[in-house]
C-alpha cells in the first residue's frame, strides 16, 4: 500500500511540477529577464564592459533548467506528500481522502511557503548582497524548519485536544499557539533588508544617475510570482493525489476496497 501511495504521490508531484514549469514560464519569467536586463545595464554603465557570460545560456535556464528543475520539485515534494498522507488518514478525525488531502495541502503551504516567505521573501537577479548568500539561504531554511516542527506539534496538540474542547475550540487554540510561535520567531530571528539600502542606493550611486533605480514593480511581481509557483504546486499535488487514491481508500458501497 505504502509503495502505491508514494509512486501516485511522485505521478501528482509530476503534474504539479509541469503545471508550476508553465506558471512560471508565464508569470515568472518575464519579472526575471527585466531584472537581469537592469542588472547587465548597470553593469555596462558602471564599469563599462559586458556581463560575463554564463556557464549555462539564459534561453536554457528558462526552459529546460526551469521545466527540469520544476519537475523534480514537484516530484519529490509529491513523493514526501503521499508519505505524510499516508500517516495522517485517518488520524485527523473522520475526514474524506479529499479532505485530509486538501488540509495536508493548505498546512504545507502556510508551513512551508507561506510564513518564511513573509520573512525572508525571494530576490530576483541584482537584487541582494552576493556576499550574504548563504546566511540568507541558512535563515530561510532554518525559518522553514522552525514553521513545520510548530505545524506537527500544533496538529498533535490539536489530535489530544478534540475529545475535551471539540475540533473548533481545538483547531482555534492550536492556530493561536503556532500565531504566537511564528511571531517570537519574526522576531527573535534577524532580518535580512538589502533591497533600499544596499541595492537601489549602491546601483544610483554607481551609476550616477538618481532616476535609475530597480523598478518596484518588478520586485513585487518577481515575489508574487515566487509564491504563485508554490501555490500551484501544493494546490495541484492535493488534488491531484486524492484524485488518484480516492477510488481505492473509498470505495463504493458496492465496491469492496481494493488493495494498493
């Protein structure tokens, strides 16, 4: 049953990595090529010679890169989905495979894309410090392991408190609890603001020009598109999933359950 659950889990991981391959082709891109145009611009301007080339040309970073890269994440984000299903069903009350598929999605992406993105949001190109690389990226890990160790621990508290209070008053108590966790660590946690101070100054400055600065514009779009991937993705990958097991975990009345 297990090794069902994971193979349909990657084939709904599979779907959501091409849908998110198109959403971003369509949303994303766009938002990218206008930042890597402001950053060889500057460049040009700045020291007067052409951006180095790159090892990888950018038509393949926005196709096949993206399309690759897209669908191994999707493949093994599915495959870890249909582990964590296959715990949880039936343990989160009486709930639908749909249900316990469409909750498992919505904790994923509140925990996992949602809450450390409002932290540590995503940079397009020029934008950031290329020194601070790392420590960005170990922060944001690190905010992710922090937001999904409270969402196991707020489910489980949830799980002991529904025979005493009821699912409402329980679900209530335990979104308060992990409000308050993920606040303490907004703020116990340093933040990381590049983008006025280092960015846009240093780029006016270098370029001597007051009125070339990175258009917002771009920013915002980069970022929403960023987090508009991670929503096609869980939100595919529920659907997806209990639409393939469905059948086998809730048969008919007059269908004996089938075997995965």
């Amino acid at each position: 049953m297990m090794r069902t659950l994971l193979l349909r889990g990657m084939l709904a991981g599979l779907i959501a990595g091409l849908l998110a391959f198109g959403f971003a082709k369509l949303v994303g891109e766009p938002a990218v090529d206008r930042a890597i145009d402001f950053e060889s611009y500057v460049e040009h301007h700045s020291h007067h010679e052409a951006a180095d080339d790159e090892p990888v040309s950018r038509s393949v970073q926005s196709s096949a890169g993206l399309g690759v890269g897209a669908v191994l994440f999707g493949v093994a984000v599915g495959g870890i989905f249909a582990l964590v299903f296959a715990l949880a069903y039936g343990r989160l009350g009486p709930r639908t495979v749909r249900g316990t598929a469409a909750v498992l999605g919505l904790l994923a992406f509140v925990s996992i894309s949602l809450v450390p993105v409002l932290k540590y949001p995503a940079n397009p190109p020029s934008i950031g410090n290329s020194d601070t690389i790392g420590r960005r990226t170990a922060l944001y890990l690190l905010m992710i392991l922090l937001s999904v160790a409270a969402i196991v621990i707020a489910v489980v508290v949830r799980c002991r408190l529904v025979p005493r209070f009821g699912e409402w008053d329980s679900t209530l108590v335990v979104a308060g609890g992990y409000v308050v966790a993920m606040v303490l660590c907004y703020v116990l946690l340093p933040g990381i603001n590049e983008v006025p101070q280092e960015a846009i100054r240093g780029v006016v400055r270098a370029v001597g020009d007051a009125h070339v600065t990175f258009p917002p514009t771009v920013l915002w779009r980069f970022r929403i598109a960023s987090l508009g991937v991670q929503a096609v993705v869980w939100t595919t990958i529920a659907i997806a999933f209990s639409a393939l097991v469905r059948r086998q975990l809730e048969p008919s009345p007059t269908e004996p359950a089938s075997a995965l």
